[in-house]
C-alpha cells in the first residue's frame, strides 16, 4: 500500500492535514522524486496536462518483450488466436519502430511510459541501462525530473499500477513513487503474473494498468530467436494475452471502458540470442496493436494519413515519423481524456488515431 492509499481514504479535511504533515517526510524518504512543481526543470507550458480530471476509460498496456512481428506472422492465426483476434477487431501495425538509439528493454519501455526519446542530450529520459540498478531513477538518468504516463493519471485522479516480469522495472515505481500505486514484480513467472494482473484490473477500478510479460525475450536468449521453443513461448504468450482480453470481455464494467494496446520493446535477430543491434530491422520493427471500448478495425498506418508507414527503414526523430512503441504514453493520455505527457515527445499532439 502507498501513503497516497491511506489517504485517500481519510475526509477531506482530515486528508488535507494528514498530507501537510506527511509531505516533508514522504519528501525525505522518497528520495525527492516527486519534485513539487515549481522545482521542475522543464518549462511552464508543459508542466501541467490541458485537462485535469480523468474519464471513465481505462487502458490496459501489454508488453511482450522481444516479440519480433515475423513470429505472428509465421504462427499465424490458428496457433495465435487471441492477437489474431485484436488484429482483426482492432487497430494495428506489425511494422511500429521501437527507439531510435537502443533496442533493449528498460530504455525502451521507459519511453513507453514517459513518451520520450532515450538520449538525455536531446530532451530524452536517459536510461540506457537494462539491468536492475536499486537507487536509480529516471530524473537521476535525465538530469532534470521527468514525468510519466503514471504521473499524469495520477494528477488526473486515475490509479495505476505496473506489472512485470524483471525485477528492473522497479525503477518506474522508485521515480514515480506517488503515482504508481502498485508494482508487482513475479520473476520470469509470466502466468503467475498474468493471474494477479487479471485480479486486480477487475477488482481495481485503474485508470491506467501496465503489463510486461518476458517470455519470448527469455527464451530468446536461452534458444534463440524464431527457434522452435520461442515459437512456442510467443504461442504460450498468446494464450494469456487471451485470458486478459477474456477478463475484460465477461466483465461489463471492463468491456464498455477498456482499450488495450499491445507493443513490444524490440524483436531480436533470427537464429541469434541476441536484440542488441540497434540498426538491424529484426530488432527495431514491433509491432503496436489497439483494441477494445470504441476501437475501430484498421491498418494504423491508413486510420493514421499523417503517419508514414517505414517500409523496412529505420527513420530518425525528424521527419515523417513511424507509429512507435513510445507512443504508447499518449495514446493513454488522449484514451483517458488528458493533455499529453509533460516533455514527452512521441505522439505529444495525441495525432495517433483508432478510428476511420
Ligand atoms: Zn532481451
């Protein structure tokens, strides 16, 4: 539980005092992540989301780390039913791009949930480790603090939490400590994770819910990647991203409010153990898949004139851009009824569109 659950269930007044007295302390102990606003280094204009209360929407964010899209395509319907089943109902993409800079996970799915770019030098959150590292933080990375699609849920009065199959991912939890109200981490113990992930969107009204499944990059890296045995854990992945959808389907409550949206960090070269290589298509193409309440059926790159859908390249930060994993923040944001991201750079006009 978090001081911000305590008190939230305390009278007004009575919560208004507690959080007076607590707010040094939670400051000290905290590690001063939460800066109070005016401490904020990033300018005036972006500090505060256009609307400050959220909807009734929620968002379910999936994450299958190390999917490369050419798995969906060679399992194919029939082995994949359940993504097979939010391409053909929902908005999608299998050629998304991950981050320009990197294509490993903890910096890349902190773009997800900052919208930012990696490289601290250019307005980025600079993570660019992928390893478990206690004390750190995204505003230690950048320099400078950093807000989140967490913080901004929680400002809009949304409760979120973060589930996840690597212990690394603590890092979101120790730099947003306020508004990520819960983190669960189940190590390498995807259906495990899957179950209390399923619990709690039903018996939590979250605004915004995030779950990373590591499956398919572990088995990538034990036997490569598009060997048999990844096949088969993207197969196994499958099978619980359907027991999500399921949950939200038989629950009215969640089936009339949720969208889910699918990505993945990067992919990962055939017949290697290995995703490292930031320049080579097997690694940077993801794939970004909307569906659920109010998601119209459709190519994104067609839904999206705007967007240029890159072929087999690998465009920079300028130009016509790509749908990217790091659009993710903002197209919660827009789900949610919220201004964008504060500093965020990927989809920050909320231009990413799920209907015709
Ligand atoms: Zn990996």
């Amino acid at each position: 539980m978090t001081s911000g659950d305590r008190l939230g269930r305390l009278p007004g007044t009575a919560a208004a005092l507690a959080l007076a007295l607590l707010l040094p302390f939670l400051a000290s102990c905290s590690g001063a992540q939460e800066q109070p606003a005016s401490r904020q280094l990033v300018p005036t204009s972006q500090q505060v989301p256009r609307a400050s209360a959220i909807n009734g929407k929620r968002v379910v964010a999936i994450s299958l780390d190390g999917l490369n899209p050419r798995a969906i395509t060679r399992l194919g319907r029939s082995r994949l039913p359940h993504l097979y089943r939010m391409i053909r109902e929902g908005a999608y993409t299998l050629n998304a791009r991950a981050q320009v800079e990197q294509t490993v996970t903890l910096p890349n799915h902190t773009s997800m949930v900052t919208g930012r770019r990696i490289r601290a030098a250019a307005d980025g959150h600079g993570v660019t480790w992928n390893t478990h590292r206690p004390g750190t933080t995204v505003h230690g990375a950048a320099g400078h603090d950093v807000s989140s699609v967490f913080r901004t849920v929680h400002r809009g009065g949304g409760r979120t939490a973060l589930f996840s199959t690597k212990q690394k991912f603590t890092l979101f939890g120790r730099s947003w400590s306020q508004a990520v109200h819960r983190t669960v981490i189940r190590d390498a113990d995807d259906v495990a994770l899957t179950r209390l992930f399923r619990r709690d969107i039903v018996a939590t009204k979250r605004s915004f819910a995030f779950l990373h499944l590591g499956l398919a990059d572990k088995t990538g890296h034990a036997r490569g990647w598009m060997t048999r045995p990844y096949l088969d854990a993207v197969v196994r992945l499958d099978r619980l991203v359907g027991q999500v959808l399921s949950t939200v389907r038989s629950t009215p409550r969640l089936a009339r409010s949720t969208v889910v949206v699918l990505t993945a960090d990067h992919g990962g070269v055939p017949g290697t153990n290995g995703h490292g290589a930031a320049t080579s298509f097997e690694n940077y193409r993801v794939p970004f898949i909307v569906w659920g309440a109010g998601v119209d059926h459709g190519d994104l790159y067609d839904l999206n004139p705007t967007l240029r859908n890159p072929g087999r390249g690998r465009p920079g930060v300028s130009g016509a851009q790509p749908v990217r994993n790091g659009d993710l923040a903002n197209l919660a944001t827009k789900v949610l009824g919220l201004g964008p991201v504060a500093g965020s750079l990927w989809n920050r006009s909320q231009h990413l569109t799920w209907h015709r």
